[in-house]
C-alpha cells in the first residue's frame, strides 16, 4: 500500500516501481518470481501490481521452474514475462530456460537481484558474478547501477534511466533489429534498505511513451506480395516466437527460388504456417515434424521417413527448402547434410543451420513465376497417401451384433470386447491425445520417445502445438506446458493444455507440480506415458554395445515410482488408464483443474 506520510523510503523500492511499472506500461502482462532476500523490493513491488489488477503474478520456489513457467508464457503470447529471483545460485538456475530461449527465439526477461559491486570477489555470502553469466545466449544484458538515494518524485536520474532501460529490455527480448526474439538480463544490485514504503508517484503514468512495441500476433510474419500468384510470394525467415522484422536492406533482399528443381519444404520446430504456404505456391511436397505447426494442408507428406528413405523420392531430391529447426528424425538430417543436395535454411534463432557444409542462409525466399512440376509433387502424394496411417480403433460390427446367428454374434461380442479390453501402445496413446486436440486447445510434447512416435505416424491438423525443441531438452517441460496453458487461458478463454511426456521427463521436472493454493488453477492435462525409464535409448545405437545391466543402470534409469502419490502430495487429481476407450474418455471429460493421465507402456 502507498503511505502519503513515507514512513521508510528506500532506494531499491523507488528503482523497482520505476522498473517494473514501465515493463507493465510496453506490454508485460506476467511475472514469475521465487522468493529472496536481495529481490525482496521487486517481489513486493510485483505484490501490489498484482493486487492493483496491472500484472499477473506467479509464484514459484524453484527458481528453474519460474524460468521455464516464463519460457512458456513467452511462447504462447509472443511477449517477454518477467523472472526475478535473489542472487546466488538462484541466479544459476535460469540458465537452462536462457539457453532454450535463446536457442528457440522466444521473449523472456531475467531481473535478478544482487549485491552491490564492491562485494562481488570478496567472499561475501550469496555472491558471485552474475554479470555476463547469459552472455553468449542474451539479445541485451546489463549490470545496473546501484540505487543509491529514494527518488520521492519519480522524475530522477534514476528513474529516468530505469525506465529507458525497460523500453531497450522489450525492445531487445522482442527481437526489434535483431534477427529473433530472445532472453534479456537485466542485473540489479541493491543495497539495505532492501524494502520501504512504495512512492507516492507508483502507479501513475509514465508522461511520454517513447517506444512503440508489439508483439507479432500470429508467430513467425510471412510476408505476401500483393500480385501473389503473378509473381510469387515472399516469405521471411527469423523462426523463433514473436521475432521483428529484420531492418530492410538490399542485402537482405529474398532468393528467388525457380521452380525447376526437385524441391522438397522441410518444415522443424516452431517453423509455423509459413513453411506449409510456402510448400502450397512453390507445389512442393511439404515434410512437417509434428512440432512444426505447419503439419497440414494438401502437400502435406505421410511417413515421410521411409520415403525420403526411398531412392525413387528421397534419393531424387535436388534442393530442400528449411524453415524451423528440425530435430526429430536421422533421415531429414541425413538430407540436409548431403553435400550434393542444395539446402537452402531461413535464418532462424541460434546458430544458422549448415549439416552439410554448403548451406545457404537466407533472410527471406520468393517462388518464381512458373508452373509446377505436378509429376514430382504427384509421386510424393501418391506414396503418402499409401503410407498414411489410420489408428482409429475398428468400428463394431454392426451386422454381427445385430445378428439372429448365435455364433455369428458372440463372435462379434467378443472381438468388441477384445478391442476394448486392448492395452495401449504408443501408437494408440499418441492418436487419442492428437484426436482430442482442438484449435482452441494447445498441445504441448516432452522430449521424449512418445513425440518421435507422434513425429512417425500422426497425419495432418492444424492446431497449436508447442515442444522444447531449440535443445531438445528434457528439463522443464511440465513448467513450459503450465506458462502455456496460463496464457492461453488468460480472460476465461477456452481450451484445454494437454503435455505428452514421458516418465523421466515427468521426474526430471517434479518440482514444477507445486503451485501455490492462491493462484488460478490451469486447465492442464500431462499425459505420462510410463515405461519405467528412458527407454528411448533402446533405439540407439549404444543398445548394440552395451550390455544389459550397463544398458540399464546408466542409461534406462529404472525407477519404481509411484506417480499417484505423487499427483496427490501436489493436489493434482490422478487417473491410471489402460485401454484406448478409458483414455478417449479421460481426454475428452471436462476438465476444471490439473490432472496427471497416467498409461503405463511395456519397454
């Protein structure tokens, strides 16, 4: 609460209303803190903002479960929310959703707490150097000065600086004049006092807004030329989530891409609606990972790993067109690093794609005029359509129920029966969970075996899919699906947020379970698929070499879980389901809170 009278002015709480009220005025709607001595002024600051309606807070004790909580808003809103934490390790712990930001072009802004700099270096508790700890990964960092005396009207130098820097910090994490969208670290050393009565000043308007910022509201910008089909449409790399347009330059200017060759759209993680409208004007067989968001449309190619595998269609490739990051399957990578294979990648978030050595990386792409060659882009639909996949579970049979026979119809009795008593396998639990995703939903897959199965077998649906591809990682997973299913849940609009992972990818973000009884109940679903360890590794080729308790003990990692207990130490309402229709059900119940779906998975 504001006290007229000031009973305790401080300087880190005048530098922090200043911060985080500018943040709140260009746009950020979400901060993700875990509680801390030296970040106590930010962390009350946050409180009343909260309590005023201006921002969204959330809470979380584990300072690497608040970064991927962040991560995951950044991706489904395109805008930066922002982290703080205490100094120290606390620090430390957000590296790993720094590095998948960096990696994958989504928002985030790190405000870390520190001491002040004459007690860095000097054995002093809870200290260390923080500055440069994101360097090689940040779009911006900087290690602010010390707030040295209260600001009591908020007009300061300070303040001034404070609120500059903000404006720089969503610029920076947005993307503006940088290739992608990306972390920002912004350290701030404070000394005592730590806390004091707000200002009197917190709250009101900033006079001038000196820097305009939006995020980009559907992804990834595609830019179409007005005479679209006389001459082609222009289609802009920078991948990543909520990225700026890269500044015009003719050095930038977009490769014109004749149609002759034979071409193939490969379209990797976050690649977005781009890479299938690309693959519809230039008539061009279209290979989607399922984390693309682009696994849709008339190009789209079914069981594209044992057809690029296929010398009459693979082997014939000449050029791939690459948008996103593509991390899922040997067989695209085996193209894109065939020397003989033109590869041309749009410049995305990380380091520029280059497998084969020749790689060219491109800003933007531009279709020729011309027809298409409809035999290429034929024998790929032809073959795709063979290759497609119906896991649908068989229709009764009608006439046999119906039957007057005796035989006729208790042999349809018990083969209904005996498809729905059928346990799941992978290929069963992926397709219920795709079916039961809607566009109004959101569909988050763990790094794990399952979203290689999806990745080999689910056909084509358009509908919001999010995964952790920049590292591929397998921390934070559940913490990233729950920053998604708030934002995307944010105003009471629909939906539901299911996360397909699997075990270890489960344990490994436990922590993340824990949400505080105050805050708003998300509606999430986390689907594990649980085969008592990493049994992912069975497809490797270190399951040639090693033997069995080797095999088992350093890279399975059995467990013995119980994950029911597990749901009901952190309030999560649990189910077990082993057969396709308990699932379906499951899926497609209401849901009004947390829910943890667990199937159990033979190695």
């Amino acid at each position: 609460m504001v006290d007229e009278g000031r009973g305790l002015a401080s300087a880190a709480t005048d530098a922090a209303a200043a911060l985080l009220t500018r943040l709140v005025e260009l746009g950020v709607e979400h901060v993700v803190l875990s509680p801390g001595s030296r970040s106590q002024a930010l962390a009350l600051v946050a409180a009343e903002l909260e309590r005023r309606g201006d921002i969204r807070l959330h809470v979380r004790i584990d300072e690497r479960v608040a970064g991927f909580t962040a991560l995951g808003i950044g991706r489904e809103t395109r805008m930066p929310a922002a982290v703080v934490c205490t100094s120290g390790t606390a620090v430390a712990n957000l590296l790993p959703a720094a590095l998948e930001a960096h990696h994958a072009g989504v928002p985030l802004l790190l405000l870390t707490a520190d001491r002040p700099p004459e007690l860095r270096g000097v054995g002093a508790n809870q200290t260390t150097r923080q500055p440069g700890m994101f360097a090689p990964s940040v779009r911006l960092e900087a290690d602010l000065p010390v707030p040295e005396a209260p600001d009591p009207e908020g007009d300061g130098e300070q303040s001034l600086m404070l609120r500059g820097v903000a404006e720089e910090a969503v610029a920076a994490a947005l993307g503006a004049g940088l290739r992608s969208a990306g972390p920002v670290h912004l350290n701030l050393p404070f000394r005592e006092p730590l806390a004091g009565d707000l200002p009197a000043w917190f709250g009101v308007p900033t006079p001038e807004l000196t820097v305009s910022i939006a995020a980009h509201p559907d992804g990834p910008p595609v830019a179409e030329s007005a005479e679209d089909e006389a001459s082609g449409a222009l289609y802009q790399g920078g991948g990543g989530i909520g990225e700026s347009d890269v500044p015009d330059d003719p050095a930038d200017a977009p490769l014109p891409l004749a149609r002759g060759p034979r071409t193939v759209v490969v379209a990797g993680a976050d690649a977005g609606p781009g890479a299938e409208e690309l693959a519809h004007v230039g008539g061009w067989p279209l290979i989607a990972e399922i984390v693309s968001g682009a696994r849709y449309g008339r190009n789209l190619v079914h069981g594209y790993r044992a057809l690029l595998r296929d010398p009459e269609l693979g082997g014939r490739v000449e050029r791939a067109i690459v948008l996103g990051h593509p991390t899922l399957s040997r067989e695209v990578a085996r193209l894109l690093s065939d020397p003989a294979v033109e590869v041309i990648a749009l410049r995305g978030p990380g380091e520029p794609l280059n497998l084969n050595g020749v790689t060219t990386a491109v800003d933007a792409v531009a279709v020729d005029v011309g027809e298409p060659d409809r035999d290429w882009l034929g024998a790929w639909v032809r073959a795709s359509r063979e290759a497609s996949v119906d896991l649908s579970p068989p229709a009764p049979d009608a006439d046999g129920l119906a039957s007057a026979v005796p035989h006729e119809r208790l042999g349809a009795i018990a083969a209904e029966l005996a498809a729905v008593r059928a346990p799941l396998d992978r290929a069963a639990l992926v397709d219920a969970v795709w079916r039961a995703t809607w566009p109004h939903d959101r569909l988050v897959f763990g790094s794990s075996r399952l979203v290689r199965v999806a990745d080999d077998l689910l056909g084509g649906k358009k509908i919001p899919v999010h995964a952790n591809r920049g590292l591929a990682g397998i921390d934070g997973t559940v913490a990233t699906a729950t920053g998604i299913a708030l934002a995307s849940q944010a105003g009471g609009r629909p939906g539901v947020t299911r996360l397909l992972l699997g075990d270890l990818a489960l344990l490994h973000d436990a922590g993340a379970l824990l949400l505080p009884p105050g805050e708003e109940e998300p509606r999430l679903q986390v689907i594990v698929g649980n085969d008592g360890g990493g049994t992912i590794f069975d497809g490797l080729e270190v399951a040639q070499v090693a033997g069995p308790e080797a095999m088992d003990r350093v890279l399975l990692t059995p467990h013995a879980v119980r994950l029911e207990h597990l749901a009901l130490a952190y309030g999560w309402e649990y189910q077990r389901v082993t057969t396709r229709s308990a699932l379906d059900q499951a899926l497609t119940a209401p849901v009004g809170g947390r829910q943890l779906i667990e199937v159990p998975l033979t190695r």
